[in-house]
C-alpha cells in the first residue's frame, strides 16, 4: 500500500498530494470560472458563542451555525469556529490565513504563526484563522484507528497481481472510516473546499468587512483561489505560498509531485555531499548510499535491532517501504531534511534506527507499539472527505481497478515505477472509492485577471506543490508578483526569510508593492549538519566532543522531536540502554540509564534539557565523569585526567 505521510512544520501530511486537480469553483458574483451551482440569497448563519478562546492568547472565538450545505433549502445546520485577534489601533483591514491539509487545525497554528508575522501586518489588521468544517473545534471528523490499520496494509500497486487488494484494502478503509468517524456517507459530501469557502463568506459578513486580505498555505491556496474566483469582489488581495495549480490535470500534477520529491531527496543527500561535516560522517557519497540501500531492499527486508523503552532491543525486519516511508515524509522542510542525511549517514554505518524512527514518525505511528499517534491539530478523514469531493479521480474510465490501472500506467510511462518515491504518486488511492456527491466535479477556469494584487511564493525544492504550479500560476495574471526561494522548504512565509517576509509585510502595512516583478531570494536545502554520534569510543577525543554527542544525540532524534512534552517519553537508545524526557516548565528532565548511542559506550546520569535549545548533564561513560553546565563549562575527569 502506498502511504501518504504527515509532513512537519503544519504540513501533516494531507499536504503530500493536496491540489491534484481543481477545486470545484462555485459561481456567485464571479465572471471567473463555471457557476454549475449558485449560493441562493446572501450568507446564512447564526452565531453560538463569542468568547476568548481558551488556548489562544488575545484571540476571539467565534462559532457560527453554518447551513450544510450552501446550495440548497437544506435547513441542517453545522457549526465552524473562527478566532481573530483585534488590530491594536485601527485597522487597515482584515487578514484570514488558511492553513494547508485539508485536514489541518488553522486555530493550533494561530499563535505561532501570529508570532512569526512581520510588523506590517500585526500593527495593522485584525487576524483570523479557522477550523474549516470537520477539523478541530469544527465538528471533528476522525478515523485514526481506521487510518493506522490502512497504514499497515502491504498490496504493491505496481503488482498488477496485487491491484485487486489494493482497492479492497481502500474500500475496507473507507468503510471503517465513514463508521468510526459516525458521519453518514451522505454527509461525508459536504466537505468540499466549495462548500468550505461559504463558511468563510459567512464570517465575513458576520465581521462586516467589505473585503478580505487573504493569505493560503499549501491546500490554503487552493482554498483561497477557490474563494476569489467565487467572490472577486470581496478580495483585496491575495497571497499564495506553496502553490497548487488548479488547472492541473490529475495525472501531471501526480507525476509532478513524484518527480519532486525524487529531485528533493538527492539535492538533500547532494547537500550533504557538499558539506565537509556531513561528508565525513559517513563513507562515500549519501545519494550512492542511499541507492544502494535501495538496490538492497529490493531484493528483501533487512533484519536488525530496534531499541525499545525497556532498555532491551527486538528484532525487526527494514523494508522497501520503511525507506519510502522516511524519504518522503522527512523531505519538505530544512529541520527534518538534515534528519534524513543523519540516518541516511547512520545507515551507511550500519545502524539503521535512525531511519526506522524517521519511518515510524512518517506514518504517525508509535515506534514500539506500532499503534496510531493521534495528532488533533490534523485528520486523515477529513483530507479525504475535502480531497475525494473536490477532484474527479479518472471516472470515464470504468470501475476502481480500471481508472487504477489507468493510473498506474500513466505513473509507468512517466518512469515512476523505477524511482524509489514513484509510488507517491497514488496518496489519493482511497478516493477511488469515497463516497462522492459525483463521480465527475466541474473544473474551473483558472483566474486569469484580478482587481487586486496577487503574490506568488515557492521554493524551487518544494516537493509537495513544485515551483512549476507557482510559475504556471504566476504567468495568467498581468499585474502579479513572483517571489521564488532558492532551496527552502514547502512554504516559506513567515519562516525567517527575511528577503520574503519583509517583502509581504510591507505590501500589507504600507502598500508598498515590488520594484520588480520577480523576487529572487536565497535559501538552503538543509539545515546546518549536526554529526551523528561518534560509532566507537576512540572517536570520544576530547571532552567538548563527549558532551557535544551527548546533547546532540539528546536534541536530535524524531522520537524527541515528535514530542509535545505534556507526559513522560521513554526511549530506547540505538544501540541498548534508555533516556527519559520527565516534563519540566520550559524542557524536561533527562535520565540516561547505560544508554547506548555509540557501541560500547553507555551513559549513565543525569540531565535537564531546556526548549530554547541548552542542556545541562551530569553523567558518567567508561572513560569519563563530566558535568556541563550549558553555559560553556564542564568539570569532571576524562581518561583519567581531570577536566578544567
């Protein structure tokens, strides 16, 4: 089965494939676009409550009962909740961002990204962000248990063999999923982006704007592409990052996407070839290394040890799709790409934990249990139920087997199927056989002309919607502006990049446009590379390299960066032992217990980690009794020598 994974930095993954085709555009007050059904009157809604929302800090919660469905007398009514932070002064007008999925919770991001918005914006607008219908505060739609088992199924859809158990094994997910999440299958076709946007045009009117400044991230570009061709008159400008191309047929953008994230994964491994730091950390090059455990792959599993919490390890097999499933979900942003050449290094040695752990946390999955993590802020059920009504998966051509085994061909004359990531291309798989209002979704014409300003922004190593969708876009309006990032992740504003949030935010608080129409801005592939730990206890030369592998190992594992810190972690270290994270206010507490990171070298002691990013220990290995403060002084003795 091929998997689609959760991606970091809001970009569970639902994003993965998110934007295949385009969304159904519903015509109200647009010359753009098909208006195949009309929104009768003006917006419907009542309002439930009005009250500070409880985890968001200076943010309002507004919850609106919402028709389900917009385009009818349909008096059944469902709840969205919004949340908006007043403009301190008055405001310039209104700014909605729409976070990417679908499936993700646009209220958990609120506050981070509030804090990451430049000046121009926070000084000068009232902020919303929304849990679309069926995520969050929003009339939750879930299947995590239903997920998990789809997750765990193995039919190879490049077997024709095995095609038949690839749509049974998404039928019998669909049918577990519409019975855990309680939704009937008739309201499971009401959560398409079209009837989203009327949520939106309804919160609108309930503010009283007059129009909209609207910013969308990922599947959000759809969504508020979707919401201007609709509505043009109530825009006053937009902003796409990460831009799906709702021209683009199902086939191409798949195959777009696949080739991506091939392209992705070797400059990440070029990158560490290119840096001395990375290239030491392990022999060869990283791309001949990560293709050659492909090739080994191929022909079978590879056993090995995995570290269980108990401080005791288990045999276990690597597989063909555990490689799949790391590559993938460790490719969209500069954090986990270094990640990805950690383990692909660490593999190279010989330990293949890191690389199991990237899979494990890919498919959301506990890395002991192997059952489902459940993440609130994102749902899978709800990516599928927005996904499988907004786009025609191949319906002229017959049943699931046949439009599958036309998709698979196309994927075939595209090479897909002699590339290790070419099975990205069937993430959509389940919408085979969704419950839909229609098998066949009217596209839209692409916006071509705007009254308002529209900004285009990409990476050029953006695997989950690729730069030519941003081009593609970018080049039907006259008056628009590029702003494309060299290297960089999926998204890239309000992530540092000064160079693109200056830009944005003095568009917004001041008005003031480019010079140019296209903006070059530099960026990096990866993060900078922290060195793996030293494999044996010669390699331990000194003690700023003994407390540095220590803290490095504490800081930069996935089973620690998948953490949220609100209960105990324990974890096995690669090679035997354990360390525990105890929360703390502002880190946790560390307890190393004859943990094992390098072979032969056990750790025993004592820690305290801090979020900001120090540590402090107080430990003891075979050759060395060390205390580090975390300020830059360490006592103790090494090889017999005391430590100054």
């Amino acid at each position: 089965m091929i998997r689609r994974h959760r991606l970091l930095a809001l970009i569970p993954i639902g994003l993965l494939l998110s934007g295949c085709i385009a969304a159904e555009v519903v015509g109200v007050d647009s010359a753009n676009g098909s208006a195949d059904r009309v929104r009768p009157g003006p917006p419907r809604f009542v309002v439930v409550s009005e009250q500070d929302c409880p985890d968001i800090t200076d943010f309002e919660c507004v919850r609106l009962s919402v028709p389900r469905d917009h385009f009818s007398d349909d008096d059944t009514e469902w709840e969205v909740t919004f949340a908006i932070r007043r403009a301190e002064g008055a405001a310039k007008g209104t700014f909605v961002t729409v976070t990417g999925g679908p499936g993700s919770s646009g209220l958990a991001s609120a506050e981070g990204y509030t804090d990451a918005m430049p000046p121009g914006i926070t000084d000068n607008y009232d902020i919303v962000f929304f849990d679309q219908r069926g995520i969050g505060d929003s009339q939750p739609v879930r299947c995590d248990e239903a997920t998990g088992r789809y997750y765990d199924t193995t039919a190879d859809v490049w077997d024709p063999d095995q095609r038949t158990q690839v749509i049974d094994d998404a039928q019998t997910f669909v049918d577990d999923c519409v019975a855990e999440s309680g939704v009937s299958e008739q309201d499971m076709t009401y959560y398409s982006t079209a009837q989203a946007i009327e949520d939106l045009e309804a919160f609108r009117a309930y503010l009283g704007a007059d129009q909209l400044s609207l910013y969308g991230e990922s599947y959000g570009t759809q969504y508020v592409q979707t919401y201007a061709a609709a509505h043009p008159k109530r825009v006053a400008s937009l902003i796409v990052d990460g831009v799906v191309d709702l021209s683009t047929e199902i086939i191409p953008y798949y195959i777009e996407s696949a080739q991506a994230y091939g392209d992705t994964v070797n400059a990440t491994l070029d990158a560490c070839d290119r840096a001395s730091v990375c290239a030491e950390d392990a022999p060869g090059d990283a791309i001949r290394a990560y293709n050659d455990l492909a090739a080994e792959l191929d022909e079978g599993p590879i056993v090995y040890e995995f570290p269980l919490p108990d401080g005791t390890l288990e045999s276990r097999e690597f597989t063909e799709d555990d490689l799949f499933s790391a590559a993938s979900g460790f490719a969209s942003g500069l954090g986990v790409r270094m990640q990805l050449q950690r383990a692909v290094n660490s593999a190279a040695e010989g330990n293949l934990v890191p690389l199991a752990r990237l899979a494990h946390s890919a498919r959301a999955q506990d890395a002991e249990t192997y059952e489902p993590e459940i993440d609130a802020a994102f749902s899978d059920a709800m990516f599928f139920a927005v996904e499988c009504q907004d786009y025609s998966y191949l319906p002229d051509l017959g049943s699931p087997r046949e439009r599958l085994d036309a998709w698979v061909a196309a994927a075939q004359a595209a090479g897909l199927d002699e590339e290790p990531l070419g099975g990205i291309a069937f993430g959509d798989l389940p919408c085979l056989v969704w419950p839909s209002t229609s098998d066949i979704v009217e596209r839209p014409a692409p916006i071509t002309e705007a009254a308002y300003p529209v900004f285009v922004l990409n990476s050029n190593t953006d695997p989950n919607t690729p730069a030519d969708n941003a081009m593609r876009v970018f080049s039907r309006f006259t008056e628009s502006y590029l702003v494309l990032l060299d290297g960089g992740p999926h998204v890239i504003f309000g992530w540092g990049y000064r160079c693109v949030d200056d830009l944005i935010g003095d568009f917004l608080g001041d008005g003031e446009l480019p010079v140019s129409r296209i903006t070059l801005c530099d960026g990096a592939v990866a993060d900078p590379y922290v060195p793996n730990t030293p494999a044996t206890e010669a390699e331990y030369v000194d003690v700023v390299t003994t407390v540095s592998a220590i803290e490095d190992s504490v800081f930069n594992n996935v089973e620690y960066n998948d953490w949220y810190g609100d209960s105990v972690l324990e974890m096995g270290c690669d090679l035997g032992g354990t360390l525990t994270y105890d929360p703390i206010s502002g880190g946790a507490e560390l307890t190393f217990s004859a943990c094992e990171f390098s072979d032969g070298v056990p750790v025993d002691g004592t820690g305290e980690l801090r979020f900001s990013g120090t540590t402090t220990v107080d430990v003891v290995l075979p050759f060395a009794d060390l205390i580090s403060d975390g300020a830059g002084t360490i006592t103790g003795t090494f090889r017999g020598q005391p430590v100054a």
